[in-house]
C-alpha cells in the first residue's frame, strides 16, 4: 500500500537507525502502551472462559495425551490416532501443562505469546524500514485488529505460524541485506519450524512470496549467498525428524478400508497427512469432508471485518498510492520495470516483500477450501502495511503542512477524514443497536446460562468457525448487559472523538483513540465470549462426574467426541463413542490397534444399566433420539444449555 518514495523515512538505509523526527512519543511510551494493551486485551482472557469443545478441547486432549503418555510422536484423541496436525503447537501446550497444569491457561498461552511476537517483529521491522510513528502503528494495529483478536480464542496455530513465517522473511531479507549467513541460516530454521506447526503450507507461503521477490528485484543473482544446501540441510534437520518417525510410527496399513479413498491403496500418515490433509484439502476432495468454502464475496470483504478498525484507513493508503505512483526521477521512469524493482531501498524491498507476501495467501486460499481464518498469516503484512501508510500519510501532513506540496496532501486528509467519518457512523449505529438490545431486555432477568436463550439456527451446518453468531437472540442481551454496555459506550465515544481530533489535525491522538476503542471493544467482547462458556464448554459437567464417579465409572460420549471434547479433557477419563466414528476419528480408528471405543445404538442399550456405572453426555440434537432409545431408564443429573448428562441408575444406588 506504501511504495518506498513515500515519505523522507522511508528512504532511509538498512544501516541508518529510524528518525523520530515530529513522532511526540518516546520509546518509554511506546512500549507503556504497547504493553498495557497486550495485557488488557490478550493476557487477561487467557483465564476464561473454559476450554470449549469441538477443536478447542480435541486439540487441548492431543497436547494432554502427549504430556501425560510422554509420546511426543504420534497425536492422540480419546486414545486414536489422530494424524492430521503437525506436532508443534502441542509440544508447546504439553510443555505447558508441566508447568502450570491442564488448564486454558497453559492451553493458549503459547498462541498469546505469539501475537505479542508478532506485534513486537512487526516494531522492528518496520522501526527500521520505516519510521518510528510506522513501527508504533504497526505493533499497535496487530493488537487491536478484531481479527487477531478472535481467531486467538480456541487452540489453532494460525497465530504460531504466522509469527514463524514472518520471522523467516525478515531474517531472509536483513540476511541478504546486511550479507549475515547466520541470519539467513535462522530463516532456514525458522521455517522449518514453522513447517512443524502447520505443515507444507509454510514453505509454500515462504516461497510464494520470496521467488518472485527476488525475480522483481533481480536479486536470484546472488544465489551462492543463499546457502542452498546447507541451509536445506539445515531445514531438514529440523523439520524431518517428526515426519520420519511418525511415518515409521503409523504405518501403511497395506490395503484400503471400507470406503476410505486410497492413493495406490496407501492409507497410513505419509498418505493421509500429506495427500489427504494438504492436497485434497485444497482440493475440497479431503476425506472425511467436514470444511466448507465460504462464498469468494463473503472470502474477500470479510477481511475488512477481520483487519477492523485498521482496514478503515485501507482507502486513503491506496489513494496515497495511486497518487505517488509516478514520484520517482525521470531516470528511474524512463528504466524499464523491473530495473525499478531492483533500486529500491530496503523499505521499497519490504514493501515488495509484504505485499507479495499478503497477495499470494489471499489468492491461494481464493482457490482452496477454507475457514475464515485460514487467511491470518495475511493479516501481518496487510496490517504493516496500512501502519506504514497511515504514518507516511501522517508524517507528510506535518512536514508539509503548507506550500506547494499541500495541495495534493488535501486528497489524502479527506479520504482519512473520511474513514473516520465512516468509523464514526459505524460506531454510533453499533453503539444503538446495542443500546436497543438492552432497553429491549431490561425487564428479562440475567440467565447465567446464555446458551438456553440462543435460537439454534444451525447456518452452514456449523461448519464454519462463525455460525454461531447467528443464533443470537434478543433475550440474550440480558446475560451480556455488562459487556454490551461497555461496548456501546465505546463505540458511541470513541469514534466521535477520533473523528474530531482527525479534523484538528490531531493525527496522533485520533490514531490512538481509534486504536484504543478498538482495545475496549475487544474486552467486552471478551466478556461476552466468557458468557457463551455454558453453550460452547461442558466444563461444569466434567466436574460433575469428577465429583460423582468412582474409579472403574464408565464416560459415555452420545455422537462425535468433538461434541463433548472438552469432559474428555476435564475428567482425564477415555470415553466411548457412541455412533461418533466420524471426522477426525475415522481415519485412525481404523489402525489394528485402536481401543474398542466406538459402540452403536444397540451396544450402548446392552450396556446400560449393568456393571459399573454409566455417565452419558448428550448433544441437544441427539437428545429426543437418546432419550426415547432409553425409555425412561435414566438419571439426569445436569442440564447445560441445550446439552444433558444422565446416568443409568439413581445417585443412591
């Protein structure tokens, strides 16, 4: 969105340390800010709400499996195999359960840690790219962005590989740019690990960015200083491993099962991890088909949601751009294209690299089957890059506050007054919807269980991470009073005010106080989210069975275990599955070895009521089915939301 001819700074050379110039803020400040938002906003919802179920505790269970069996090879679920996910993320949560227990707090601190990784990577890189107002809007951006925000609240590597992969193109860049073998040797690992976290996409990622980097710049030419083979070495060294021993680990079974698709009648992990989770998936052929594709207008305006409130100032960066396109000497005009590329500072050459970078993620996942936030590894490059115009933008209004140059800064300061503008409409039609909820609801009495209140609506089958939000219902707002209070008066305020500053020419403060209504919105959003703990954990029903159960008590699971994954995590229990040989459990149930969890309807009625005692969770869609096939013949002990717990005798007996 910046090209390098933008502003003085960002001429600067990869050897000259950033101006401060007319940014007021001292370092001191910067980082004060910088940390009281990181807290507020990420470390303190890392205690709430409870695990949740579906991936959140599945992936939770993998980690606990390996810290509990010390089995750092093969993941685990209820005691199948499960192959689909590189081990990474779960070495780091099992190496955090030793340290602070099995809890969400050592569960997604690794992923919070991350955030803060990048929005510290993103600092320095563009502190010395850029200008220090670039480097504070950039770290500032990544915190307080919805997206990264939300897509951090269940245990998904996204934000891990999104830190590692930058990490390697920054150290790829300086390495080259600064002739430092070891630092392009640190990218080589870097992407290695990161490879560990979320598989051939990273490289993919790397390189789709990279190769035609260094076509445009011309710099393939230095080849010999990319230490191709000890650094692929280097690559292999840490990234094979795993892959060697988990093949060596899960075998091929020697013939396809049942009618589980094959690739040369190859169904062990080099076939499902590789072809089956990578090639397929991109394909929408994965078996077993659980994802869906969102719609490409839903894919591509969803970002401005994702990347809000930064992405209101996405139209002044491009008229910015557009209007700076030709700023360049009449030498470097009349030179072709890619001679352009090849002059550029280390700025321009980031800003090449970013862009890149964010386009091919964009584009890639366009093509492929996705969630809406497969696109995350984006938000880095597209957030620095909006810090960067936003400052360079900043920056030319107090240097060139009159003169000749004015005149053609007044377009970029109506277009900036303009998003705030936007934001300002956007924040007071929030702040009254929110206002009407509450007026609406203010006879209903508080319901600490939200999920009672929700419609159910089932859009897209719940197959994408967002279908929840559409079972909102107005009596909700009567257990998220507090949260929706203070939203409202967030987004009723701080809009108005930026907007203001911003006309004032107060560019530093409206920047801040956008940045900070967007702070304050992600706290009650936060607290909001901790209401839903009811609807999307079973945690009280864990600890209710840990309460109850004796030591040879039976854990039943009615459905697929991702229904009720997190009693699985709570209790430390296996548990059966009844009619759950589904999804992520299929593929490895089928190994020789896999414990006999899986029961049918009639298996569950021929154990019911004999032997030890019988703790069943329900689903609420199963629920009429379970409790028609019992006939009466159980004890519920726990309603929870939609979902129930019985047993199949009296607690006296």
């Amino acid at each position: 969105m910046q090209t390098p001819e933008n502003s003085a700074a960002t001429h600067a050379s990869s050897a000259e340390k950033p101006v401060r110039g007319m940014f007021p803020l001292s370092l001191t400040t910067e980082w004060l800010i910088l940390g009281l938002v990181f807290f507020a906003v990420y470390f303190a919802a890392l205690f709430s709400p409870s695990l949740l179920d579906d991936a959140d505790a599945t992936h939770a269970q993998a980690a606990q499996h390996m810290a509990i069996s010390g089995d750092y090879v093969t993941l685990k679920v209820d005691g199948i195999r499960y192959l689909e996910k590189p081990p990474l993320p779960y070495w780091l949560a099992a190496t955090d359960y030793h340290l602070f227990g099995f809890n969400v707090f050592a569960t997604h601190l690794p992923q919070t840690l991350a955030v803060l990784g990048c929005a510290l990577l993103a600092f320095f890189w563009a502190r010395r790219a850029y200008s220090e107002r670039a480097a504070f809007y950039a770290a500032l951006a990544f915190l307080t962005s919805i997206g990264v925000f939300l897509f951090t609240r269940w245990f998904i590597p996204e934000s891990i590989l999104t830190l590692l992969i930058a990490l390697a193109l920054y150290l790829f860049l300086t390495g080259l740019e600064d002739h430092r073998p070891s630092r392009l040797y640190a990218a080589y690992a870097m992407l290695a690990l990161a490879m560990l976290a979320k598989g051939l996409i990273a490289p993919v990622f790397f390189l789709g960015a990279v190769l035609p980097y260094l076509l445009l710049t011309g710099e393939y030419r230095r080849w010999r200083e990319f230490h191709l083979f000890s650094g692929t070495l280097l690559f292999l060294l840490i990234a094979a491993p795993w892959h060697i021993l988990a093949s060596l680990h899960n075998p091929d079974q020697g013939h396809p099962v049942g009618n589980i698709p094959t690739f040369g009648n190859v169904h062990g992990f080099l076939y499902f991890y590789f072809i089956n989770e990578h090639v397929l998936r991109f394909l929408g052929k994965r078996y077993p088909h659980d994802y869906n594709k969102q719609p490409s207008y839903v894919f591509w305006f969803s970002h401005l949601v994702w990347l809000f409130p930064w992405s209101l100032y996405w139209p002044a960066a491009l008229h910015r751009a557009w209007r700076n396109r030709n700023r360049q000497s009449s030498a470097t005009n009349a030179a072709p294209l890619l001679e352009r590329f090849r002059h550029r500072s280390f700025a321009g050459k980031s800003t090449l690299l970013l862009a890149l970078y964010a386009g091919f993620i964009l584009i890639f996942f366009s093509f492929s089957t996705n969630q809406e936030y497969y696109t995350y590894p984006a938000y880095f490059p597209l957030l620095m890059l909006t810090a960067v115009a936003l400052a360079g933008m900043e920056e030319e209004f107090s240097t060139h506050s009159s003169g000749d140059a004015a005149p053609a800064l007044r377009g970029d300061l109506r277009w900036l007054q303009g998003a705030h503008a936007l934001f300002a409409l956007v924040g007071t039609t929030g702040a009254m919807a929110l206002g009407y909820g509450l007026w609406a609801s203010r006879h209903l009495p508080f319901v600490a269980d939200i999920g009672s209140l929700l419609a159910h609506r089932d859009v897209g089958g719940y197959s994408l991470s967002m279908s929840h939000f559409f079972d909102l219902t107005g009596p909700s707002f009567a257990a998220l009073r507090l949260p929706a209070t203070l939203a409202a008066i967030a987004l009723l305020l701080g809009p108005l005010l930026a907007w203001r500053l911003r006309a004032r020419l107060h560019h530093l403060s409206a920047t801040l106080t956008t940045a900070l209504t967007a702070a304050v919105f992600l706290i009650a959003a936060h607290i909001a989210f901790a209401r839903f703990g009811p609807m999307m954990s079973s945690r009280p029903m864990a600890d209710t069975i840990n309460r109850l159960a004796g030591p040879n008590d039976v854990l039943m699971l009615y459905g697929d275990q991702s229904y009720g994954s997190s009693i699985i995590f709570y209790t430390r229990r296996p548990a059966y599955l009844v009619n759950g040989r589904s999804t992520s459990m299929l593929w490895g149930s089928y190994y020789p070895d896999a414990p006999h969890i899986f029961l049918t309807d009639a298996d569950l009625l021929a154990m019911w009521g004999h032997g030890p005692r019988k703790f069943l969770f329900v689903p609420g869609d199963d629920r009429d089915h379970v409790e028609a096939l019992l006939q009466g013949r159980f004890t519920q002990l726990q309603e929870l939301s939609d979902k129930v717990l019985l047993t199949d005798r009296p607690l006296s007996q």
